[in-house]
C-alpha cells in the first residue's frame, strides 16, 4: 500500500463566516484516509493531504457536500495567469451577482423607511387606513427577501439539514423572526389586541438589516480581493509570447505555452525574459526586482540563469529554455505565496475554536433574551421589546470578524513579503519569525560571498602596479584553480591588458610558472618560492606576514627571478553584511555567527561586520548541535544558511531563513526562502513578520471585544440603568462595520516598507 500523501486544494461554495470553514475543515478531517486538512475563510479554500489509497478527490468533495457547502469546479488553465484570470473573472462574476441583490435591498429600505416612519404621526396615520400601509410594506419587503436575502434563507435551511449552524442562521433567525412577527401583526391584527399586544410591524427592521448586511458583504469582499493582489501581480508578470529561433534560423513569436525545453529565445532591449533559462549568446543587465526585491539591475552574460518575467534593460540576448510552465522561478514563487496564504498560523487556533461553538451559543443567548423580555419585560411593550432584542443579539454576533482577522493579514503579509523577495513557506514560519530572539548566521556564502576574491594587491617599491597585474593575470588563465580565477576576475576588473604566454607549467598546492612576452613569471606560494630559488625581500616580508595574520591567502609574485609583489586572497565580506547585522542588532536580536573556518579567521570576519560572539571550526555535521546549544539557553534561534550542510540545522532551527542563491535542499529545509543573496532579506522577514502579528494581534482584539461588548449590549442589558436599546438595524451595521474594520486594518501592510539600511 502506498503510504505518501497527496495534497488538493478546493475552491470551497457557499462559506459565510469562521463557522462554516470550521465544519468543513471538520468533515474534511473526519474523512477516511485524511491525514490533515485546512480550511481558510478568508482564501474560500481548502488544502487537504490525504491517502490516495484510501481516498480519492471525490470523496473528498462528497464530505464538502455532506457539511452542507460546495466544491467550485477548477478550469485546466496551463499557465498560473490563465489560471488567476479564470479566477478574477468567477470572483467578478459574485462580486456584480452580490452588488446588484445590495442595491435591489437597498433601493426598496430606502422606500420602506419613510413608510414605517408614518407609525409615529398618530394625526397623518388617522388619514390613512393602517391595513393599505401594512400590505404595501408587506409588498415592497418580500422582494427584499426573495431576492436580495434568498441566500441566507437557503443556507441556514441547508445548514439546518446538515445539523450546522453558521453566520446565515443568525440571519435568517433574526430577520425571520421579525418579518414572520411584521406579517402575522398585518394578516391576523385582531389576535395581537386580543393578547394586550401592539400589533407593530418590524419590515423596516428586516429589509433594512438584509440590506446594510448586503453592503458589508460587497465591501468585505472587494477588501478581500484587494488582500490577494500581490498574488494576482506575481500572476500578470509572465511574458504573454516569446521569439524562438527555429532551426532555419528563422525567428517567430510563439504564445508562452508552446514554448519547449531546449528552444532558443531571442530577448531584445525592454522586452520581458519569457522564461528560464541560460543565456547562450550576447549580455545585458536585467530588471530583477519583481521576483529579488533587489531595485538595481543585475548584469548578466553568457552561462548566466535568466528567469521568466524579469525584465531586459539594455542588451540583447539568446538562452536556452531549461523551464517551462509550473517549473519556472515565477511558478514556484506563486504557489508558495498560495500555500502560505491559505495555511493556518497558530495563532489562530483560539479564534478556530471560538468559532466552532459560537453560533450555537449564540442563539441560545438569543433565546435566553426572549424568555427573560416576555416575562420580566414592561407590560404592554414586552412582545415587541423581547422581539427587538432577540433580534439584535443574532444580528450583531456575527463571528465574520473573528474568521477575518488572522488569514487577511497572512495573505497580505506573505504577498507583501513577495514583493519584497521573502518568501514566506507558510504561516506558522512567519509567525515564528516576529518571535525569534537570536539570528544564527553562516559565514561562507552568507556574511561573505562564498567565493575566493582578491582583497589586496601589493607591489614592491619601483614596481608599476598595472604592468605587474597583466603579468600575473596572464600566468593565472592558464590555470583552473579557484584562487587563479580570482585573480584573473580582479586583473579583467582593472582594465589589465592580454599578454602572449609560453611554457606554462602549474604545480600541485603550490601556483604556476610561465614566459609572458619574454619574461618568466612565478605565481604562487612560499613553497614555490622556495623550490624556485627565490628569495622574498625584506621589504615584503612584513606586508605578508600582516595579510597572513588577516587569515588571508597569500601569493608571491615573482619576475624574472625577484619578487614584485604580494596578492592577498580571502573569501571577502558582502558589502551589505555589516549594515543587516547591525539593523538586526537594532531589532534587540543577538546575531551569532557560525563556521568550519579557524578562530583567527572567524573572528576577523567578526570584527568586520559587528558580531560579538561565533563559533568556528564547526564541522558541517555538527552545526545542528550549536543550533541546539543556543535553544538549551532559552533561546527563539532563526539559522541562516545557503548550502547543503546547512540544511538540518536550518530544519532543527525555532526558523529557518535560506538564501535564494543556495542550494535546493537548503531551501527545502527553510521555512523562509529569502530570494537576495544578503542579509538584508533576513531583516525584511523578520519586521514583516512583526508588523504581520501586530495587525492580527489588534485584529482578533477587536472581534472579541466587538463580540464581547456588543451581545450583552443587544440584548438590552443596559436598558434597566439608562433606558438604552440597540436596535436591530445598528447591530446590523455595528456587524458589518467590524468586519471591514479588520480588513482595512490588515490592508494596512500593503503600505508595508523595510527600513533602509
């Protein structure tokens, strides 16, 4: 029996608050051969792992079904823009189907109003017979509840036959019962006198209710399709063709889909990079800031990865497509901002399991609230005032709020974070991230740039510095060592001309010897010297011991017999190293730094970029034991890594944050991806993740206190002390106003910037 899982992702129907997403999640889990499943409100999806063997798609969709809602059919789109297009257009599609059931509500309240406001002109009602009145409001409300409140009735009916309650019952309760009341006062008004009551009618208060609930449902979900914006951006980046080159040389514009693995592409000046792939012929710099962050263009040759939609400034170029489709760089960033929009942080699980009773409670509340006004009420006013009060209680307890606040500032937090190239694997690890106390760093590849590069170049006295460096770069193509690739990186750096060579020679851990235009030249080190014949002078003998106490590498220059100069090679700091660590330092985290390198040599690069204390010569497999070591102190420790022996400590790790430029596995092991190659993406994530948890954090105090205030309030608590009621048309704006306030409060970060360093 196959024992991996799989995972689906449902586009859930007919969701209105955290109840209903409760119950599904709750079917879903329930399910033979589910191994977890998540519903989030706010994204209306539901991501399921389950058992292929014991389960399949359609019994999932079956247990979305049995729970009362339903399974949105997925149009086959090959690209993610089709898919999101196909995706705009449902949501418009609801969006105008919901516009129009407001405005038809809102046109005939605002008929229905100055009607019912006659009631309280005793002298014009003398003139006008109260019956006519009572049937023409009767008339001009039951299109208000057979169109525009049509699917409240049959959700809570649905919900009823599935033995579940949610956001629609409290509706349908609430106006029901205030519209049945309005009707039996019109249709039989002798039998309310007959029992000392007023036979009032309350059509004011259900049409007006069904319209302002309409109106906080538009705004609510344009404020949600606004929360998915950065996902619907990352969507819209993708070139809509490509020019290949076919084998007669011939260049056509091709749509994006029918472009192959292998196909050459042709990018001109201003045009957007179709997909990835290397460049094999021409350069340019490219415009990467949609999928890094990174604002400057990044230059780009031959051998070099190009990535689909990012934009060609200056150049023009040809690569090869090594991805296509759901494969590409711009694929990949899409779905994990989808996953991470649509998982669950823990901070939500007390508003989950809130939401889980509170419908029920609630109309026990409201029932409670009927009993006690019919039997401790004012006489001659008690049926109207238990009604009015029942009524408000199931209006204003809508837990929409509460199902809000935590996944809206997710899916604009990890959007945001796209943006800004973080990418957030899913909630919980951006949660995580606004808690972490101390920042272990990797040294090689993370402060520094991974790679050898020349940091000093020394001459003796009367030695030009330019004409030695072509002697030396010309020594140094020759070789395929790493430290002679720097060397011919820093000589191409400085302008230094090609020089003809002869009798090249390389010696094993020691350097190379050649004749350059004439002249024999050794590069390499003491040992070379040595074996040469070649004494250092004096005069360099401190310059090298001083680069050598800098636990840099040394390499001796020597022409025709005397050494010229000193080469110092290290694996160099990044530029931005020292200002991220000293921004982190100023977020009050304690950044600690980690490497298989010497003391000596650590604690050089210590000094440089700010960090007090490190750990060096760790071997790769025992990185995860210091991770450990700091945890055992008490610590919330965020690894910072790039390669694949950083990978288990990046996985033990309270957080693990892996550059974008390091391997697969240690990307794999992350729960934040950070798409630039410095530290400076580490600050980014982590006073996202703040601002992210501060915005849930005042989210879920609103709903509760909103809740917690307001349903006492409704049910007329205050009106023995200050003759105060809420009437039912105020808990109804009062409701819809709490759930725009959370999602305006979470669209907040949109306006979401990292500090400069």
């Amino acid at each position: 029996m196959d024992l991996t899982p799989e995972t689906i992702t449902l586009d859930i129907e007919g969701m209105t608050c955290a109840s209903c997403a409760s119950f599904v999640q709750k079917s879903l889990a329930r399910t033979p051969g589910v191994q977890s499943a998540v519903v989030n409100y706010a994204t209306e999806k539901a991501t399921v792992h389950y058992f292929p063997a014991q389960a399949t798609p359609v019994t999932l969709k079956e247990a979305v079904v049995q729970a009362g809602y339903g399974v949105a059919e997925r149009a086959p789109a090959s690209t993610a823009a089709e898919r999101g297009l196909a995706l705009d257009q449902q949501k418009a599609t609801a969006y105008e189907h919901l516009k129009r059931r407001f405005w038809v509500a809102a046109a005939l309240a605002a008929l229905i109003m100055p009607l019912s406001m006659l009631m309280l002109w005793p002298a014009l009602l003398a003139r006008l017979n109260p019956r006519v009145l009572n049937y023409s409001l009767l008339a001009l409300t039951l299109p208000v509840l057979l169109y525009s409140g049509r699917e409240f009735y049959a959700s809570a009916w649905k919900g009823f036959r599935h033995r579940t309650a949610n956001m629609d019952t409290l509706i349908a309760l609430g106006t029901g019962a205030a519209f049945l009341y309005s009707l039996a006062a019109t249709i039989v008004p002798g039998f309310f006198a007959r029992q000392g009551l007023m036979p009032e009618v309350y059509y004011d208060t259900t049409a007006t209710i069904i319209a302002l609930i309409l109106l906080g449902k538009v705004l609510e979900l344009r404020a949600k399709t606004q929360t998915s914006a950065a996902i619907r951006a990352l969507m819209g980046l993708q070139a809509k063709t490509a020019r290949v080159v076919r084998p007669n040389q011939q260049e056509v514009d091709i749509p994006i889909e029918q472009v192959q693995l292998g196909d050459v592409v042709v990018v001109r000046p201003g045009e957007k990079v179709a997909t990835d792939g290397v460049i094999t012929d021409g350069h340019s710099s490219l415009d990467e800031a949609m999928l890094t962050g990174e604002s400057l263009p990044v230059e780009k040759k031959a051998g070099d990865a190009v990535f689909g939609a990012t934009l060609n400034k200056t150049g023009s170029f040809r690569f090869r497509v090594t991805k296509v489709g759901a494969d590409t760089l711009l694929a990949q960033i899409v779905k994990l901002v989808e996953d991470a929009q649509g998982s669950r942080a823990p901070i939500q699980h007390l508003a989950d399991k809130v939401s889980a009773v509170f419908v029920p409670t609630v109309v026990v509340v409201a029932l409670l609230t009927l009993g006690l006004w019919l039997a401790l009420g004012p006489a001659g006013s008690r049926g109207a005032l238990a009604l009015v009060n029942f009524v408000a209680v199931l209006i204003i307890a809508c837990p929409c709020a509460l199902g809000l606040a935590t996944p809206t500032a997710i899916m604009v937090g990890t959007g945001k974070g796209a943006e800004h190239g973080v990418l957030v694997r899913n909630a919980e690890a951006l949660e995580k991230a606004g808690q972490v106390t101390t920042v272990l760093v990797d040294k090689t590849g993370t402060i520094t740039h991974g790679e050898p590069a020349v940091a000093d170049f020394l001459t003796a006295s009367g030695q030009a510095a330019g004409p030695l460096l072509a002697l030396v770069a010309a020594v140094e193509r020759q070789s395929e060592h790493p430290l002679a690739g720097a060397v011919v990186r820093y000589a191409e750096a400085q302008g230094a001309a090609p020089l003809p060579t002869a009798d090249f020679r390389a010696f094993a851990g020691k350097g190379a010897r050649a004749v350059v235009a004439g002249t024999a030249v050794v590069v390499g080190n003491r040992r070379l010297l040595a074996d040469e014949g070649i004494a250092l002078p004096p005069e360099l003998t401190a310059e090298a011991a001083h680069l050598l106490s800098q636990a840099k590498t040394v390499l001796y220059v020597a022409v025709a017999g005397q050494v010229r100069g000193l080469i110092g090679i290290a694996d160099t700091v990044r530029a931005t190293s020292a200002a991220a660590i000293e921004r982190l330092q100023a977020l009050g985290l304690e950044v600690v730094m980690i490497t298989g390198d010497n003391a000596q040599t650590a604690a050089q690069v210590a000094r440089q970029v700010g960090i007090e204390r490190y750990f060096a010569e760790v071997l790769p497999q025992d990185k995860a034991d210091k991770v450990k070591e700091l945890q055992a102190e008490g610590r919330v420790v965020a690894m910072v890594g790039d390669g694949i022996n950083d990978a288990p400590a990046l996985a033990l790790a309270d957080l693990g944050l892996a550059l974008g430029s390091g391997t697969d596995v240690a990307m794999e092991a992350a729960g934040i991806t950070l798409m630039r190659s410095d530290l400076h993406g580490v600050v980014t994530a982590i006073e996202l993740s703040r601002q992210t948890m501060r915005t849930i954090r005042q989210n879920l105090f609103f709903a509760f206190v909103y809740n917690v205030l307001g349903i006492p309030v409704a049910a007329g608590v205050l009106y023995p002390f200050f003759g105060i009621l809420l009437s039912p048309m105020l808990a109804a704006g009062a409701m819809a106003l709490s759930s725009v306030s959370v999602l305006t409060n979470s669209l907040r970060l949109r306006g979401f910037v990292p500090t400069k360093g």
